[in-house]
C-alpha cells in the first residue's frame, strides 16, 4: 500500500457537481463553516461555469471562490480536475450511470475521493476495477460518506469502543433502531435506487450482491445475518420494528469495515436495522404500513436535483439507537443523532467534514477503497460532533 501524495496541489478539495441541488448544498456549508480558514482551498467544479458562477453568487461564497469546467462524458476534463485536487468530493449521482470515469481517474492520479454513493453492486464493481490501482497510485477512495451511512457506520465503531471499554471485548450482535426520522430521503437516492433495479433486471449476478450482506468483502462470507425484511416484535427494545429502506446499503459497508478492520468486531459478527414503529396494536399496524411502503420508487418521488426547501431541512432530524450484545449477556446502548433532514442538511455536512477530515486527520489512511470507519474513524466522529450537528452519546 502507498501512502497518499498531496504535494504541489492547487486545492485541498474540488466540489464537483457544485450547480446540483446537494453539491450546491456542500459548497454553501464550505463558504460558510470554513469562511476564516485561509488554509483550506477549495474549487466548484461542474458542466458549466455560469451555472456555478450563479451558484456561488447566490450562496454567498466568496467572488474569489474558483470554478473548474468538467464534465463525466469528457474523460480529458476529469483527468484534469483530479490533477488540481488533494481530494475529489461528488455529488454527481446515480454514480453507476455518473462515476465510473471519475473514480477511475482518482485511483490512477492518486487522489482521493469522497462520494454519497448508496449503490452496492457499483461499489463491488470499483472495489474489483481499481482497490489495486489505488493502493500502488495512494488514493484514498472512500464510499458512502452521507446519510447512509455515517451515522450507522460510525454508530456501531463508536458502540463497539464503548464496548470493549467497558467489556473488555466488543459486541457479538449489534442492533441498528432507528427511533425518529424526519425528512425527505434525496432525488439522488431514488434515481440510484430505481438504476439499481434497471441493473438488476438485465444482469442476475446484480440481484445476487443486492441480497449478500457480504457484497463488499470480497473472499469473505461471514454467518447468516439476522432477517429485517418483515415487521417484528423486538423484546430487546420492547417495540415493533419495521423494515428500513437504508438497511440494504449501511449492513453491507458495516460488514466491510469490520472486514478492512481485520475484524474488530469479530468473524461471526451479527447486525441488523430496522426502524421503531411504537408498541402495541398501534405499533404493529405502523409496522405494517411502513413495510407496505413503496414511495421511493414511485414516479411521484424526489427526482434528482430537486430537494426540500431550507425550511424542511432545518426541521429536519434522526435518532439512531444502537443495542450492543456480547455473548455473555452484556447489553450497551448507543445514541447517534442529526439536527437536520438526513437526506440533505445533515448528508452535506458529513460529506464536507469527510472530506476535510481525510486531508487533515487522515494522514495514516493508506490507499484503498475505504468506507468511512476504518478510513477516518474517531477523527470523523471528533468533526461531526463539532461542526455538522451530529452527537455519538453511550445511553
């Protein structure tokens, strides 16, 4: 493995697709959060420089604020972006149909890359294609830095530390219950749903990796997981649960940071996530309509680009319980929550911090593709909790 190389650097981070409405979003918390920070630099990159010229107008950066013109289907402008950048942050989803080009010219440069990808059978696609690239070249491509799944990534490293603290070893089995949500999930994370299934359709081995919550540890099959595919009664918290929409993507990058973690939490390690829907008839009756759920992907979902108004985002908010169970019957709960709506406010913030962080903390991070536990661990946790509104508390 190779350690990264940010020497003669132009920018510490380029946001590309800062004209869409997340990248948008990143670029106005980096004008804001970092304003008197002369020492990081950083660039709005998208397809067209008046559209991020506006952009920039309108959120407040400063004038000087310098826009770089790239576009996904022009390979020669990517490989040029990544050249001026310590680290690449994208918003530019589906990544499936948007990223491949971008992450290959990251892998091959050695520059390091920030997504908000939720695309499991894409995500083993560039874990085959370029981990080996990006460990020689010492790029840093980490997945998966928003809503799903920080919080619950982080959620069980910031339990299974409490635990061995406490315990003097880590959980068995760890619980992910999501108690409260409000929000709107984003128009990205429906298109990359509905790309998925599209993927799916046309090829078998797709619906394979959607059903592992092994996909993303190559060579690696752990025990057969805990099912969250129906509602349930759950006696450890006293409540029914429900399936929850996220579950799919933050299983698989948590069995992949305990694989990149050489097991930390143990070979036989067991997770499941669901959401609280309350206690009796009427938590059950929750339970069902909830898993009767298909609003995602209906045609009247988000669409790409747009999103809730600043209002909805700031009324927004998430609170994760995580219940930690070792083998001898010791119990500890784990409190992660968010002060704004997952799917933008909050992903925005954690998407900048990680990215940040990477250049600033994480230093020891060798080349690979990473998931954020491993890659930035409690440093991450450090930032969230003081800049992006984000508490990590033992209950």
């Amino acid at each position: 493995m190779t350690a990264p190389n940010h020497s003669g650097k132009e920018f510490d981070i380029i946001v590309y697709g800062a004209s869409g409405f997340t990248g948008r979003l990143v670029a106005e918390y980096l004008a804001n959060q970092y304003r008197d920070d002369k020492d990081l630099k950083w660039a709005m990159a998208g397809r067209n420089a008046e559209k991020l010229a506006a952009v920039r107008d309108e959120i407040g950066a400063p004038p000087s604020t310098p826009l770089v013109t790239a576009d996904a289907s022009n390979p020669a402008s990517l490989d040029a972006m990544v050249r001026r950048a310590k680290v690449i942050l994208t918003t530019v989803g589906p990544y499936q149909i948007y990223g491949n080009e971008l992450v290959a010219a990251c892998a091959k440069a050695g520059t390091d890359y920030v997504d908000l990808c939720g695309e499991p059978a894409w995500m083993r696609q560039v874990i085959d294609a370029h981990e080996e690239t990006a460990k020689k070249s010492g790029a840093r491509i980490v997945l998966s830095c928003g809503f799903d799944s920080i919080p619950f990534d982080l959620g069980v490293l910031f339990l299974q530390d409490a635990a061995k603290e406490k315990f003097g070893k880590p959980c068995t089995e760890v619980k992910g219950r999501v108690r409260k949500m409000k929000g709107t999930f984003s128009g990205g994370t429906a298109a990359s749903l509905k790309a998925t299934m599209a993927a799916a359709f046309k090829d078998p081995r797709v619906i394979e990796l959607l059903k592992s919550p092994f996909a993303l540890t190559p060579g690696f099959e752990g025990p057969r997981q805990p099912s969250g595919s129906k509602p349930q009664f759950d006696e450890t918290i006293d409540a029914w649960v429900a399936p929850f929409v996220m579950a799919a993507i933050n299983t698989k990058n948590i069995h992949r940071s305990n694989f990149l973690m050489n097991h930390a939490y143990g070979e036989d390690f067991l997770y499941s996530e669901m959401m609280v829907t309350g206690s009796g008839e009427a938590g059950e009756k929750a339970a069902a309509a909830v898993a009767g759920d298909n609003s995602l992907m209906s045609e009247d979902g988000p669409k790409p680009g747009e999103g809730p108004s600043k209002e909805e985002r700031e009324a927004g908010y998430y609170d994760v319980l995580f219940v930690g169970l070792t083998g001898g019957g010791d119990e500890i709960r784990v409190g992660v929550t968010g002060d704004k709506d997952p799917g933008y406010g909050s992903t925005s913030k954690m998407i900048t911090e990680s990215a940040v962080c990477l250049i600033r903390e994480g230093a020891d991070t060798q080349g690979g593709v990473w998931t954020t536990a491993p890659a930035m661990g409690a440093a991450l946790i450090d930032r969230l909790t003081a800049n992006a509104g984000l508490t990590f508390t033992v209950e």
